[in-house]
C-alpha cells in the first residue's frame, strides 16, 4: 500500500478490497463509461443548482442547524467543498485515489461531530435532487433509467465509504478508551492493593489471600503458616536518623524479606513496621526454616542510608493455621508469638503453640 494513500491504509482498502466492495455495488465497466456521461450531462451543467438545493434542504434538518449553530462553520466554504466533491463523483471510482477520497470524507466528519443519521439523510437528498436533474435532462427512456440507476450507485458507493470511515473511527476510539479505562483501572486496583512505600501488597491484600487460603485447608489439608515480623528498636532508628532513613530501611527490609520467600509464599506490609508473611503447603520444620532463613537475611548486612549503616534485626511469630482458624484467630496467634519473640530478647523466632 502506497504512503500516498493514508486513509485507504486506515481503514484496510487496497485494491483487493475496492474489488469487494465494487462487486457488492454491482459497478463495473458499465459503470464507468456512465461516469462519464454523468458528469458531462447532468453534473457540470447542474452543478451550482445541486449544491444550492442540496443545502437549502439540509438546513431543514435540526442536526445540520444544530452543528452550523454551534459556530465555526462557514456555510459558503462548505458549498465550496461540496462543489468540489460532485465535480469529481464517480470519476475513476474503481481507483485507490478515489477511495482514499471518499474514506477522508467520512474521516473528517467523524472528527467534527457529524451525526450518521445526517449522512443518511443527506445522501437521500442527493439522490432525489439527481433523479429530479436527470429527468429534466435527458429524454429517452432508457438513458434515463440507466442515468438513474448509476446516480444510485455511485451515491451509495460514497456513502458506503464515508460510513464504513466513520464506523471503524468510531470503534477504533471506542477500543482505545476501552483500553485506557482498563488501564487506569489496574492502576487504581494496583494502588489500592500496595503500600506505597515498600510496593508490597497490602494487609487486606495479605489478608483476603489468608481468607482464600484457609478455605482450601478445610478442604484440600495442605499446611499453612503465617508470620507476624516486626523491626526491632525501629523508633530509635527514626529518633536518630529520621523519618526518611526509616522509610529507607524499610523499603530494604521488604526486599531483603521477599528475595527469601519461593513460590506461592506472600508477603505484605501490616502497618508501621511490621510485616504479615504467609507460607503456603509448608510442614512446621519447613516454616520455621524459612522464617530463619528471613531473620538471618534481613541481619546480613547493614543497611547504608546516606552514609549511615544501619543493622536491623527482625523479631518473629510463627503460627500453624487449623481447619477451624479464621483470618483473625490465626493473626492473634502469630501476634501473641510475635509478642513472646519481643520479650524473649528480639532477634529471634518464637512458634505459636496451641
């Protein structure tokens, strides 16, 4: 397909499917022989009556004085441009340029707020002021009838073009928004689902997974374990240093803690700093392993905030979820747990015992 064709590149006309939709039109050679003679005896003698009768009619029509009311619109120019339109209808109808026409028109209508139902209406009034023209031109019986049946046509090609135009136009937008409201939508379900700061999931998020979770374990059996992890001395670290290096530490705890999970393990920010982790299909000595492996790797090695190191240790309660758990009773246990770790002297894992 041509650069020179934009518009026939579009809207997917080349010229095996100007073939198509000629054939649909029942135009061919025929056709374009009476083109010619169409233009020579009923549309460059007429033309200036057409295009004033043409208009006259339309502004009849409440959605063309609503779009001429609306301001911006140069009655003279758009006879000017729908003279310049007629004197080429027809013409070469079976090329590219003339499509490419004729899908430009519907185009740029579309991008003005033409309604479709004026396009229909106004191709009818096309056709009735052709017939009135060619029956007052040409006298044979047969010639006339073939005059009008060509008008028909080639009115209906264009409108045809104008309108298959239009309607991709519109489904095209129609597709873009769906796609940027579906976007937006992920973004704002993304938002809402992740703490802004460490970019893990939320508690709710952490929590209605939890939910999810000891359902299949009333069903399916499989372990579940979850993990309430907690900074230690983390208000001494904003004391000291600040709010923007706590934010800091933070954020490289979250990591460091999800770099130690696999699999379908979650985990989610609770609140302050403290962390909600939840093991699934796990045994008693796997959870605690795992919960070793996050102490041991959150400690690693200090974290650097603008020059400062900065050594964490992270405190933890490990609970086992039972068939007749809740979210809220299992979260108490590993809390209470979490709790025992804390007085314990921090740094370290305390299991949930029943």
């Amino acid at each position: 397909m041509s650069d020179a064709y934009p518009y026939c590149e579009l809207f997917g006309f080349d010229q095996k499917a100007i073939d198509i939709r000629l054939m649909m039109m029942d135009m061919g050679a025929a056709e374009l022989e009476c083109a010619e003679q169409f233009l020579a005896r009923v549309m460059h003698p007429c033309q200036q009556q057409i295009v004033d009768d043409f208009y006259a009619r339309l502004m009849q029509k409440p959605e063309f004085m609503h779009i001429i009311n609306q301001g911006g619109v140069d009655l003279a120019g758009l006879k000017k441009t729908q003279t310049a339109y007629l004197a080429t209808l027809g013409k070469d109808f079976n090329t590219l340029s003339y499509f490419d026409a004729r899908l430009k028109i519907g185009w740029v209508h579309y991008q003005v707020g033409v309604p479709l139902s004026l396009y229909q209406s106004a191709y009818r009034i096309l056709q009735e002021i052709f017939i009135r023209e060619i029956c007052s031109l040409i006298a044979a019986d047969d010639e006339r009838l073939a005059m009008i049946n060509y008008a028909l046509k080639v009115s209906c090609l264009d409108m045809s073009l104008a309108v298959s135009a239009y309607h991709s136009t519109t489904v095209n937008n129609l597709e873009d928004s769906l796609r940027n409201i579906q976007y937006e939508r992920l973004q704002l379900m993304q938002k809402a689902s992740t703490d802004e700061l460490t970019g893990l999931p939320n508690r709710e998020v952490v929590r209605k997974r939890l939910m999810r979770e000891l359902i299949d374990l009333r069903n399916h059996k499989h372990g579940i374990y979850l993990i309430m992890a907690d900074l230690d001395y983390f208000k001494t670290i904003n004391d000291e240093f600040g709010h923007l290096t706590g934010d800091y530490v933070l954020k490289g705890v979250a990591a460091r803690i999800r770099q130690s999970l696999r699999g379908t393990d979650m985990v989610g920010r609770y609140g302050g700093e403290e962390f909600i982790i939840l093991l699934i299909n796990k045994t008693e000595q796997q959870a605690e392993l795992i919960a070793e492996r996050i102490r041991t790797h959150v400690n690693e090695a200090p974290y650097n905030a603008n020059g400062e190191e900065i050594d964490i240790t992270l405190s933890q309660g490990l609970a086992c979820a039972y068939a007749s758990d809740t979210a809220d009773t299992l979260i108490e246990r590993a809390d209470k747990a979490l709790y025992e770790a804390k007085r314990s002297g921090r740094n370290c894992v305390v299991t949930a015992r029943c």
